[in-house]
C-alpha cells in the first residue's frame, strides 16, 4: 500500500532512509522523499518545495498532487499550520480540517471533470487521524472550519471579524487547494492543522514569522508521532466515495 504525506521540511526525517526522488509531470517537476513504514511504502512531499522557499501562493500545487497520483498513490495525509479564528482553539493545539471555504485565485483545477466536493475530505482518513490522536494522548479537535485565502499576506482585523462572524475556525493558505485537487484525481485526502498563533483581531499581538517558528518547534515530535500513528492506521479504501468522480470520468473517456 502506498501513502502519501504533505507538509513541511520538518518532515524530511519522519522515517529512516527517506531516498529523494524527482517526479516530472506536464505541470513541472516535484521532489519528493521515499521510505517504507509498517509495510508500507510512505511518500513526502514538501509543500513548499525542498528547501522550504515557496510561498503559499506560488506553490506549484496542480504538479504537486499530480506528481502523488503518477506515483500511484491513492491516499494522502495532510499536516500545515494556520492562524486560530476561534478563540477556543490554542496557540499550539491540532484540528481536524472538515469543511473549508475557498477564497484563492490561484489555478485549482485540472479542467477534466466537475467534481462533487461536498464533504471535501475523505472520512476514512480522518478517522485515522483521531484513532492516532488517541494513541499518542493528544488532543484534536474536530469539526473545523478552515478558510483559506491566497496570502502571502496577512490578513486584516477586519477580514478575520468577518471569517468568524461566518463561522470560520482557523485561517490558511493550502488545504483548500489541495483537497480540490486530490478529489478531482479521485485522492483520498486529510488534514490535521497546528495553530501557531492567533489572527489579527483575536488578539492585539501581532503575526511573527520567529513566534511561529517556535510555535512549530516545540510540537515538531508530536506531530511526528502523529503521523506515525496515521500511517499505521490508514488503511485500504473501504467505503469511501473520493475516487468515484474520477473513476467515473476515466471509464467515460476510455
């Protein structure tokens, strides 16, 4: 079984022997990083590129899920970090994505097929990332709503009044654009998302590049010990409806 993690540098020694492979796809090429786990074989892909200098909105993301798919990958575990809207929701603590509303510009669409993204994250895998939570005794929270804009920059007062005035829970740049496109290439796809701080207008202190950094730092093992965990209890398809679009589209167009 083959599975695919998305997420930052942090990751580039979750597993021991990650050998780094370049995948080339009509969108661009992606690197990513091979290993085997629990009889599994694990792919990462960094998000923002090997050494973590692509912003959010000129991340290739069309190759990227792409370059998942050519590898034969069929589910992916997602990790990132937002800004808490919420003001339940802790600097430090782990969500679980569950809907999200859309405000990028970016390209976000092969252009194939339309696809029903109702429920835009494949239950199977949230479900393992609860039992994972479990096993390692650490909180994550459910039921999140995530808005995710273009960026790089931050967003205003007013914008996140706004978000939570709209039942927005936490605010980001990625997840929305990825789960897009892993359902139109019939992906199953999750996500977890550490907060590292809070948006303007939940509180007066400002965003700070050292603070989130740090923020991620003091939870980089367990969100490792996490992933871990989903690896091992991501399983086979059972039930889930993610590929049936794009199987669907590909016997239409056989």
């Amino acid at each position: 079984m083959k599975i695919g993690i998305i997420g930052g540098t942090g990751f580039y020694n979750l597993l021991d022997g990650m050998q780094e492979k370049t995948v080339s796809t009509e969108y661009g090429d992606v690197t990513v990083f091979q290993s085997v786990y629990e009889g599994k074989e694990v792919t990462f892909l960094p998000r923002h590129g090997k050494h973590h200098d692509t912003l959010a909105p000129f991340v290739n993301y069309r190759a990227n899920m792409l370059a998942l798919k050519e590898l034969g990958i069929e589910r992916v575990l997602a990790f990132s970090a937002v800004g808490a809207i919420n003001p339940d929701i802790g600097v430090g603590s782990l969500s679980l994505l569950d809907q999200f509303v859309d405000f990028t510009t970016r390209p976000k669409t092969y252009g194939k097929f339309s696809v029903d993204i109702t429920e835009p994250f494949c239950p199977e895998l949230q479900s393992a990332y609860r039992k994972s939570a479990v096993a390692i005794d650490e909180p994550l929270r459910e039921d999140t709503k995530l808005i995710c804009v273009d960026g790089p920059r931050y967003e205003t007062k007013a914008e996140i009044q706004l978000y939570g005035a709209w039942g927005m829970d936490v605010v980001g740049m990625t997840n929305a654009t990825e789960a897009s496109l892993a359902r139109e290439l019939g992906i199953c796809y999750a996500v977890v998302t550490l907060a590292t701080n809070m948006a303007p207008g939940v509180t007066e202190t400002k965003p700070s590049l050292k603070a989130h950094k740090a923020v991620s730092e003091s939870k980089r093992e367990k969100v490792k010990e996490l992933m871990l965990e989903a690896i091992k209890a991501a399983g086979v398809r059972e039930s889930c409806s993610c590929p049936e679009a794009y199987e669907r589209a590909t016997v239409a167009n056989s």
